[in-house]
C-alpha cells in the first residue's frame, strides 16, 4: 500500500474531496490491512503527523469533524497535538455549550493520543461510574474505526475490552473512573496515568457542600496519581454557579487553587449577543424565537439553537447552552423573581394593553453603547404595575447619529408617549442629537438628571419586582444577564441605567421640575 503522507498541495486535495469519498477510501484501507493480516492500523492509514491534526481527523472521523472546526476546536487540537511523550503540556479546560462538540473532542483526543503513543494510560474521570463508562464505550467505538484491536493474553484470551476499561494490542490503556467510586479509595492501576480527562464533573443540584467533595477527590485522591508530566484535560459546559468548572473558569466566588497554570477556553456560548422574543402559537403555547445573534460553530448554527430552545425550553438552552447559571452576590435582580414575575406574551401585542410607554435611555460613555429600553405601565387592581418590553441599546462604537437614529425607531416602532433621557453626560447635545433624527422632532422629551448614585435609583425598581409589580414581558437575554451581575461598585451597564430611567418615570413621580425643556427633572432622591 502506498504512504499516504501528506504534501501541501495534496492537503489542499485531501480538503476538497466529499464526505462519502474519504469514507469509502477508509474503509478500503481497512478492508486491505485485515486482508493482510494486519492486527493494528497500518502505516498507511495514520496519515503522518507532519499532515497535522486537522488530515487526520477528516481522513480517520469524517463523520465527526464534518461541520468543521470553530477558534476553540482550533484552540484544542493544536494544544492535544503539540503532546508529545515527553512534553508536560498545561491543562487545558474547555467550557463549551451543550451540542457543541465538547465530549466528542475529549474522546477523539483520547483516540489520538494512544494510536500516535504519546500517552500510555489514561483515566477519563466523571461525577459517576455509569457517566465515565459511556465515554468509555464512545472510545471503543473510535478506536474499531482505527482498526486498533484488543490486548490478548498467551492464549488469545481478551485482557481488557470491559465496560470500564480499553486495553489494546498497540500498548495504551484507558480506563473509567466516576467520583462516586474514586471517594470510596478504587485503585487507578499497577501504572501512574500519565493523561486524565475530567468530563461531566458538575450537576445542576450540586450543593456547595457536595462540590467541595468533588474537589477533595479530585485534588488528594486523582491527580497525585499521576505521572509528573500528566496531561490534564478539563471540558464541561457551565450548568452551576458554584461548581469545579465555575471554579476552574474563575467565575465562582470559591476559586480553584489546583491547576494554576490551566489554559481556559470559554466559557464559550452556543451563541453570541442573542436576542429573542415571546411568540404565542395556536393552542396558547408560547415559543421563544431567536431573531438575532452569531453562532460560535457551523455545526451549531442559528438553526440547531432553534431547535434546542424548542425541545428543551428556552430556560433549559439558557443554562445548557448559554452558560446563564449564576446570580452575582448582592444583584439587586435574580433570574428566580424574573421568572416569577415574566408575562409570557407576544410584547408587541401586550403593549397594546397598557395605559403608558415610554423609552429610556442613557447616553454612551466611553463605550459608544447606548442603553435603550422600552418600558409601560398600566392600573392591575388599584396598583400600578410597570412591564419592559425590549431592550435596543445600541452595540459599543455607535455614533451619535446611530444612537440617536436608534432612539426614535424604537419611539417610533412602540408608540412611546415620552422619551426619557439622562442629560448627566452630554447636557442638552443628548435631546439634540435625537431631535435632529427624522421623525424625532415629534417626540416629547423629558431630560432627567442624577444627582445621587446608580445603587439608590436601581433599588427601588427592583423592589417594584420583589412586590411583584414590575415584569419583563417575554425574554431579554442580554438586559437580564447584566442586571443579574451588577452589584454596587461595578461600572452601572448603560441598559441597567435606561431601564431604570423608563421604569422611574412610570411608576415613581419625579421630584422637581429644573427646566423648560419638553420636560427636565432632577430626581433628588438619586
């Protein structure tokens, strides 16, 4: 059989071809080594490492590489690639979304590592034995593809091909460990595991007190274990705000003290800058529908979250996807109240039913983004209740003529009666600058002015929500993930800041009038 090596121009070859052909030339190769007698994966078939990662992986797991590979699959393959039997490589932790290719990576690296022997025993290592057994069985299935068989004894018998461990003819053994039987003292094996892949780690219901059991096994009991030059390779998405993995990222207040020199790739959304809306469907069902944002991989593209966010539930892609799991210590807003308090409705209709509307918006900084949410208000039961219904900020770098144009669509588009600017920074230039936008000049303009600190205007809006008299009507993914952050001493987001503006002027009479603009107040108790 001739060498398959790869020179450049046949990379480029290699690279067109269609799916079906590199499968059926696999298979061919295959079919000539157990023809031969081959018991390993001939020469021929390992497409030499000088053709780099990315040939092998199209020419050996066509299938599973078929969408290609996004900046974090790049960022992974080249450091599972650079390992040599030598090196004593960083760990790498990978928080990738759910459906984005995380645990298939791990488990091709772990099939790439053994055939090009550059790990000789690896443990891969999840919350419980059943979970570490799946991956397993996953390798199994890769390493048949490679043609690697099973390690036999003196008599042909099979030494290891169990659910729980992989020992082959070509020297590398893989086994399963889960927490749940590492805690009890399991031995890893007679050899030091110089590779352990940590998958699957964190469940949702984990208490801190169950992540701190976590972290013991894995820093007394696993990694000492290891050789000196272990490879260590860490990949789940963000499900929990308190766990090993928000702890590796971190984003958690307890902060890992173990893998210090770690490389962190993500957290990493399925997608980014996504934006939504509540669309109610015959038989009263409420979908939510993506209707702006970028996917972070082909294979996982506007499409695939569309249909995640349908079968799963938009709460359940938020965290399994999106990485949205935690509450800063202190926010004055948690997602638990604003599901409470979410009017699940079509926000376009809804704003139909409401007395008042009205747009705030809070000038860019330094930042160039312009904060603009659209907020009413109507009488439920002789109480005062305020809804937001979208949030327009602008991207950071918007102009002055491109906020400004932003201001009066969103005017336009929902019918405000009043637009309510901060003028702190600008002065009378933030009311000009809309003015001067067509169809602005038609729009009443109240200028307001703080004169005390974001945390004193902020909080008695959120307690408006804790009452249970403000909603967000449908979802407003980037608004709710900065209000659920912000704490006091943190730079105030400037939709944080708009919403408040809308929601002040709705439901909190203003204090004094300043000015003979359309209207200006300063609210003094800011």
């Amino acid at each position: 059989m001739s060498d398959l090596t790869l020179t450049t121009k046949s990379q480029d070859y290699w690279r067109r071809w269609p799916l079906e052909a590199k499968i059926k030339l696999r298979d061919r190769l295959r079919e000539e080594a157990i023809k031969a007698g081959i018991m390993e994966a001939p020469d021929s078939m390992k497409i030499d490492a000088t053709g780099g990662w990315r040939e092998w992986l199209e020419f050996h797991f066509p299938t599973y590489v078929r969408d290609g590979f996004s900046p974090r699959h790049v960022t992974f393959w080249e450091w599972a690639w650079a390992i040599t039997r030598e090196s004593d490589p960083a760990p790498f932790v990978g928080i990738w979304p759910r459906g984005g290719s995380k645990s298939t990576s791990a488990e091709m690296a772990c099939a790439v590592w053994g055939v090009r022997g550059v790990r000789r025993y690896m443990v891969y290592v999840c919350a419980t034995q059943r979970q570490a057994d799946d991956h397993i069985q996953n390798i199994a299935n890769l390493l048949e593809k490679l043609g690697v068989g099973r390690s036999v004894n003196e008599y042909g018998t099979s030494k290891g091909w169990k659910r729980n461990r992989l020992r082959t003819n070509m020297g590398f053994t893989i086994d399963a460990l889960g927490l749940d039987v590492a805690s009890r003292g399991a031995k890893l094996d007679e050899f030091r595991p110089d590779a352990f892949i940590f998958d699957d780690l964190d469940d949702e219901f984990d208490t801190l007190r169950t992540t701190e059991k976590k972290v013991k096994t894995i820093t007394n009991s696993i990694l000492p274990a290891g050789t000196s030059n272990v490879a260590v390779l860490c990949i789940q998405n963000l499900i929990t705000a308190t766990g090993v993995f928000a702890r590796l990222a971190g984003v958690a207040q307890e902060k890992a003290d173990f893998l210090v020199n770690r490389i962190v790739s993500g957290p990493e959304p399925a997608m980014r800058d996504i934006r939504t809306r509540s669309v109610q469907q015959e038989g009263g069902a409420i979908r939510v529908e993506i209707v702006g944002g970028t996917p972070t991989w082909e294979g996982q593209g506007l499409q695939a979250c569309q249909s995640f966010i349908d079968k799963w539930g938009w709460t359940a892609f938020e965290k399994e996807a999106l990485h949205n799991v935690g509450d800063k210590a202190g926010a004055l807003w948690n997602r638990e109240i604003l599901r409470a308090t979410r009017e699940i409705s079509n926000a376009k209709e809804f704003a139909k039913t409401l007395d008042k509307i009205v747009v705030g918006v809070d000038p860019p900084g330094s930042t160039g983004r312009c904060g603009i949410v659209v907020c009413g208000s109507k009488t439920i039961a002789g109480k005062l209740h305020g809804y937001t219904l979208a949030d327009c900020s602008t991207e950071p770098g918007a102009s002055p003529g491109e906020w400004g144009a932003a201001v009066v669509q969103a005017a336009l588009d929902w019918e405000a009666n009043e637009v309510v600017d901060e003028v702190n920074q600008g002065g009378a230039m933030v009311t000009h600058t809309i003015k001067q936008v067509k169809g602005g000049e038609k729009l009443k303009i109240v200028e307001v002015r703080a004169t005390r600190g974001k945390h004193t205007r902020a909080e008695p809006i959120s307690t408006l929500m804790e009452e249970g008299r403000e909603h967000h009507v449908g979802t407003h993914t980037d608004l709710e993930n900065l209000i659920c952050r912000w704490v006091t001493g943190d730079e105030s987001p400037d939709p944080l800041d708009a919403k408040v503006w809308a929601l002040w002027r709705l439901m909190i009479e203003p204090a004094t009038v300043t000015s003979d603009a359309d209207e200006s107040y300063s609210f003094s108790s800011f």
